[in-house]
C-alpha cells in the first residue's frame, strides 16, 4: 500500500509538470480563493481564453488525452488523463467550460454517431472549437426525466422538433447540442423517446438566460419552434432514446465528481483566523467538533478517490464508492458556507467581498451549493442509485410503468 | 497510487472471514451474552493457532513478523464476527505497548507467550467517570509498587498481566502489573457489551514493573493508543459492514403494504446514508492503516481521523439495523444488539468520540502552526 506513481505515471506527471510550467502562466494563488458573483459579464472573454486554451493544450497532446487520435484526442490512458487533470488543477487556467462536451457528448456521439460524423465533430469539439451543450431536462421532467414531453415529428428525411429545455448550462454559447425528445406519446414513457444530435444555430432554437439564486447565470431555457432535425442526426435508433440517456448520464456521474472550494481548509484557517468570544474560534468545542466531522468527510472524499485511482492504474473499472462524491460534498459545502458566515456574526451577511476582503466565500458558497445538490442528479436520486445498483434494494413500484405516456396523469406541471 | 491492500493481504483476509464464519457465528458472542463465561475459550484457542496473535511481532520473539496491513485485515473480519476475544487488549494494546517500549528482557519475556496466546494482556488507564489526563492520575507507582484502582478494564478480569499508567514522582508512567499476582484485587463489572468483559482491578502495593523511561508515560500510552485507534477502528468498520449487510439483507425479505420494505425510499435512503459512512470510514481506515504501516508522521492525525469516521459509521449502522428491523430487532433473541452493544463500547475503550475530535483538532493546529513556522523560515 502506498501513493506513489507507478513509473511510467511519475514520468508522464514529469513531463505534463514541465509542460505546464512553461505553458499555463502560473500557478494558482494559495490561499482563499476569490469568488465573485459571476454574472455573465467578462464571459465571452473567459470562453475565448478557455478556447485558446484548450487549443494549446490539444497541440501538446494534453487536449483529450483518453481519446483515440482519429477523433482529436491523444491516444492516451484514463490514467494519464486523470494525472493531467491533478497537475492542471494547481494552475490558474480557464476550465470547466468544455466539461458537459467532452464529459458526455462526445461519449455518446463516440458509441452512437455513425464514423463519418464522429470525424467531423469530434476533433472540434476536443480542440475547444466548438462547444456542446446537452439538452435533457424540462419543466415538466427533471429527477424524472423520462416524462419529457419535447416532441419529434417525422416529416421526410427530418423531424420537426417543439417544445421546451431547461437547466441546460453554456447553451448560450454552445455550437451543438445533444437532445433527446418524444416521438411518440401514445408509447409507454420510456418507449417513445429518441435521441439526436443538433446545430444550435437552426432556426427556431431560441435560448434565454437563467438567473441563479446566487446570481450567476451559467444555464438557460431552451425553447424549440419547429426546429427542422435531419434524421441523419439521430443517435441510436428510433425508441432507443431513453438508453442513449442513460449512457450519457452513466457519463455525467463520472464527469461531475469533486466540489470545490471552501472545503475544509479554508473553514480550518477561517476559525483560526476569528475570533469568537475572548479567543480563536477554534478553541471552542462546538467549532472543534464540527470540524473534525467535515476533515473525516473531505479526507474520506480524497481517500475514496485514491482508491478509484488505484483502480484505474490497474486498469479496473471504478468501484462504486466513487458515486458519493457529489452527495457529500454538495451538503457538506453547503454547512460550511453557512457555518462560515455564522462565525463572522452579523457582518457574516456581507456579500461584498470589497468591504470584507476574502470573506465573501463563505456566503457565496452559501448561495450556490444548493446547486450543487440538484444537478447532475439531485441528493435524492443518487440515493436511490446507491440503494438500487449499488446494494441491489428492490426498484420502486411505479404507477407510470407500461401506461402510454399521454394517460401519465401530470399534475398541474 | 496503489491505495490498497495487496492480494496476499486480501487473502489473509478471506482466510479469516472464513475461518469466523465457521468458528464465530452469531451463536458463540450471544452464548457469552447470556452465559457466564467471560470470553469464548475455544474461539481464542482457534484465533492463537492460526497465529493471529502474533502477527505484528517478530519471529525472533516468536511471532510470524507480518505487518500492521495484516493485522488490520484480522482486525476488520474479528469486528464483523463481534468476536467475544481478549484480542485487541492482549494485541492491539498490551503486545503494542511492549513492542513499542519494552525492553531487550521485557520483550524476550513477554513477547513469544503473548503470540502464543499462554499471556493475555490489557491496557488498564480508566479512574472511573472522568476524562484520564496526564495529571489526574490517581494511582501511584512508588518504589515499584502500584496502588490505586483502575476502573473498568477490558478484560480486567481474565488478563495475565496489566500495563497500568500510574503517577511516579517523575510524572505519569508505565508499569507492568501481574495481575494474578500480590496486591491484586479484580472483580467483572457489568458493562452495556457483556460479550467482552470488563473489570475493577484494585492495586495494593502490587508489584509494578516499569515499561519506558519513568515519568514519559503519557507520551507512550499516547503513540500507543494512536496505533491502536486504527486496530480498533478496522474492527468497528467490520462491525458497521455487518450491520449494512444485515440491513440489505433483511429490507429485501421483509414485505409491508404488499411490497418489500426496501423498496421504500425511507428505507433506501437510510441504507445509501449507511453504505456512504461506511466507504468514507473505510477510506479513513485504509489511510490510517497505511500511516501504521509506514511509520509516517501523519499518524496521529490519519489514526484519529480513522477513529472518528469509523465510531460515527458503526454508531449509525448499527443503531438504523435496528430501525430497519423494526420490532423484532429490539428483541433479545435477535442479534440486532450485539452490534449496538458492540459498537457502543468499541467507542469508549480508547476514549470518546468527543476526545478524540479534541485530539484530532488539537494534530491539526500543530501542523499548521508547524507549516507556518517553516515558511517563516
């Protein structure tokens, strides 16, 4: 047992190391990272560095290392790819913005997309040129997003597309997108789906902003007007739509794993930092106690992931442990935002972060995490998931099942 | 990164799980609960022939020279069993303590009869009901003489010998106590656990022989009980493991309003809540347990963090078995409350939850004033 490379992993961190260092311009300050309400002010301009970025990287070989060279990748290992992602992480690039692409449309389109397709799309959108967006979730359909109502209508060689997305991140700025729609609602729900592949620049797509509780803007609604899809752009086959998702959705639980900052260290050196009566907040058993509960956590989070990286390096799928990740981390940011506001007492609610240098973090933890509990599967399907696939309990009975999907009474959604 | 056990490790493992699963099912700890044996002879006799109790210790004092990976592979499957042995008292504290601090002619005196399982040992530190501090040491050691009462020991009352902290003049120290000797009186006191049992142990000038340097005996029962918090902390994740399986087991089986009861969410959730402990326990653990094997400076904090995850983990198996069991697992008869009881005591034999919050908090100060130190250097 240890936590050493291998040596062909502690070369190629070697070399990505001396790469980076000539490359990405810094390292990222130590220290309490800053947070600003993101609005989408000074966007554009981020995407395009993120752009420019990722070409660089793409050039080096770094861009998507664990795809195969005919599709713009580099031919490498989930090993190496995760290795890369470890030793970018201490650097101040642009990131995340590429993520849902890379992480779940091109996956989907690699194992569905017939391979004159995947030629074309896949190198641009591994170099960064184009940036995808996934188009699943809608007012009516979210934890349960099989009763998505977005209807396809064969029309010749095309489907004519109407309806509504949502949640639906960067589709502001996003190329294509993957979408999955109704074909037919007479089928039982998870029957008449079908999943295709679509250029965001078409007529009758139209997308509008969202604005978050903490007031940024990262996703969008996403409305369909007689959106003309060729079927060439399907992927899977007629009905098979609710498989496809799921393989995309398998690919989103892999992809959205860590939550960042504050963590434990920056609630540590915050209790170090204030006080609370005549002394350090960190004297105080409460505040002790809370701790020591939220380093267990972080520290089994980083464990856990060591162990799926033991995993990898052996070539072996990740066990399932690696599916807490989320779950935790979402609630337990979410206490220590709160918790660290509560030790600022009533200048806690400040958000300003100018007329309380390196304190807003706390609050704007606060204000996002709950985020962070509902995407990419709430708190409360990632149970189920742990319950059903993980420790094999019994599926839930469901009313829903085997009726033709327009007789799903739906509620006033 | 290769954070994990070696498929030699894993196979000791097996090897154990299998050996107490034929040797130890839920029958031999009840037969203690409700019997008037103190421990499970037979089961002890099983555990020393296969050598387990010599498993850390050198072959040159008789024992079999594996590592500490090894021990916690035994650890981890003697907790699933609720095993009703004197073993992490004669292994995890007393051989520790010696192999730790013992002299050339305490450990060629002790150590071979211990992995023989002829010497049981215990860890005697307990005053009664109050926090043990290096200053509030109440039983004294004066002129190689203990006096003073202990209270409760594990397995206080069928041990050979005690390594007892007592005050000297030179401070808190360490003396080894036979307790089948002069000036010894011992008597089982009921515990909420009665599958291991527990003593008072009186002392009256009862011959003590010193363990360490005198007056440095806090520091040693310190680095002792850090080693044997990850022992005791792969014990309590088998123990909290056990209580998932059997939770799983049972919510599949049991049906209510026409369906099995672990197809409600209620039920689900609280079962993936158990399964999440268990693996952020298990992640705490296997670090605590490479800390121990490699002697690394990170021990006292990965053995506390092991410690902590893995009380918080079996306190919540085992006590949400029961609720998923419903009535029939608040019953005697039912095997529910050997886990619970278990449970419960393994997190007070080196000290509370609540201490062991403190000490962790405590590491985690002096490492970041230490890093602060250096870059101000």
């Amino acid at each position: 047992m240890d936590f050493n490379d291998t040596q062909q992993e502690s070369q190629y961190r070697q070399q990505v190391r001396t790469w980076l260092d000539a490359n990405a311009g810094g390292l990222k300050p130590t220290g309490p990272s800053v947070f600003d309400a993101q609005t989408r002010r000074g966007e554009a301009d981020y995407v395009e560095r993120a752009k420019e970025w990722q070409a660089k990287k793409t050039d080096a070989g770094y861009g998507v290392i664990q795809w195969p060279k005919e599709y713009g990748g580099a031919g490498g290992s989930q090993m190496q790819a995760i290795i890369y992602r470890e030793e970018e992480a201490r650097y101040e690039v642009p990131a995340g913005v590429f993520d849902i692409g890379l992480g779940m449309c091109g996956p989907v389109l690699m194992m569905y997309a017939d391979e004159a397709t995947k030629r074309r799309l896949l190198p641009s959108m591994a170099r960064g040129q184009d940036i995808w967006c996934q188009l699943f979730s809608e007012p009516i359909a979210g934890s349960d997003l099989a009763g998505l109502r977005t209807r396809a209508q064969r029309d010749g060689d095309d489907w004519i597309v109407n309806g509504q997305k949502v949640w639906t991140s960067g589709a502001h700025y996003s190329r294509y997108g993957i979408l999955v729609t109704r074909h037919d609602p007479t089928m039982a729900k998870h029957k008449g789906l079908t999943f295709f592949w679509l250029d965001m620049k078409s007529p009758g797509v139209e997308v509008k902003p969202i604005r978050q509780i903490s007031g940024a803007s990262n996703f969008n609604e996403v409305f369909f007007t007689n959106v003309r899809i060729p079927d060439s752009q399907r992927l899977g086959e007629v009905g098979e739509g609710w498989q496809v998702s799921i393989t995309t959705l398998m690919n989103e639980r892999l992809a959205v794993g860590t939550v960042g900052a504050p963590d434990f260290k920056e609630i540590f050196a915050l209790t170090r930092r204030v006080a609370l009566g005549d002394q350090p907040a960190i004297k105080s058993a409460a505040v002790r106690s809370r701790l020591a509960d939220w380093y267990v956590e972080a520290e089994g989070l980083r464990l856990t992931k060591a162990r799926t990286m033991t995993r990898l390096s052996r070539g072996e799928t990740p066990g399932p442990e690696a599916s807490i990740a989320k779950l935790v981390g979402g609630v337990k940011q979410q206490e220590i935002g709160s918790f660290g506001a509560d030790l600022l007492e009533q200048a806690g609610a400040v958000l300003d972060s100018d007329v309380l240098p390196g304190h807003g973090m706390f609050q704007q933890a606060y204000l996002a995490s709950p985020g962070i509990r509902i995407a990419g599967g709430s708190d409360e399907i990632l149970r189920n998931i742990i319950a059903e696939r993980v420790l094999n309990l019994p599926g839930d009975i469901r009313v829903d099942r085997d009726v033709p999907y327009n007789e799903i009474p739906t509620g006033k959604g | 990164m290769n954070f994990d056990f070696s498929d030699a490790q894993k196979m000791l493992k097996t090897q154990a799980r299998d050996f107490l699963k034929s040797a130890c099912p839920t029958t031999v700890p009840r037969r203690i609960l409700d019997g008037n044996e103190p421990y499970a002879a037979e089961l002890w006799k099983g555990i020393v022939d296969l050598e387990f109790t010599g498993i850390s210790i050198p072959e040159q004092y008789g024992g079999i020279g594996y590592g500490y990976l090894e021990l916690c592979c035994v650890a981890e499957e003697l907790g699933r069993a609720v095993a009703p042995v004197p073993f992490s008292s004669s292994v995890y504290l007393a051989t520790e303590a010696i192999l730790a601090a013992g002299s050339e002619e305490q450990k060629k005196k002790y150590l071979p009869q211990l992995a023989a399982g002829k010497l049981i040992g215990t860890f005697a530190l307990a005053e009664g009901a109050k926090v043990p501090t290096a200053k509030n040491q109440e039983t004294k050691l004066e002129g190689g003489k203990v006096t003073g009462e202990k209270l409760p020991v594990p397995d206080g009352d069928v041990a050979d010998f005690a390594i007892v902290v007592a005050s000297s003049s030179r401070g808190p120290s360490l003396a080894i106590v036979d307790l089948k000797g002069s000036g010894v009186k011992r008597e089982a006191v009921a515990t909420i656990d009665p599958t291991r049992s527990h003593a008072r142990v009186h002392f009256s000038g009862a011959p003590g022989e010193l363990l360490g340097v005198e007056g440095k005996g806090w520091e040693l029962k310190e680095s002792i009980f850090d080693r044997a918090a990850v022992l005791y902390a792969m014990e309590q994740l088998g123990g909290s493991d056990a209580c998932l399986a059997m939770s799983v087991d049972y919510a599949k089986g049991r049906y209510a309003f026409g369906r099995p009861i672990g197809s409600f969410q209620a039920i689900k959730h609280k079962l993936a809540d158990m399964y999440i402990k268990n693996e952020l326990a298990r992640a705490n653990c296997y670090y605590g347990a490479w800390a121990l094997q490699s002697g690394a400076k990170e021990l006292p904090v990965a053995a506390a963090g092991a410690r902590i995850s893995a009380t918080q983990a079996y306190h919540f198996a085992s006590k949400e078995n029961i609720q998923t069991h419903g009535g029939i697992g608040f019953t005697w008869e039912h095997d529910c409350h050997l886990f619970y009881r278990r449970s419960k005591l393994l997190s007070l034999v080196l000290g509370s939850l609540h201490s062991w919050k403190d000490r962790l908090i405590t590491h985690l100060e002096k490492q970041a004033e230490g890093s602060a130190a250096s870059a101000a250097a």
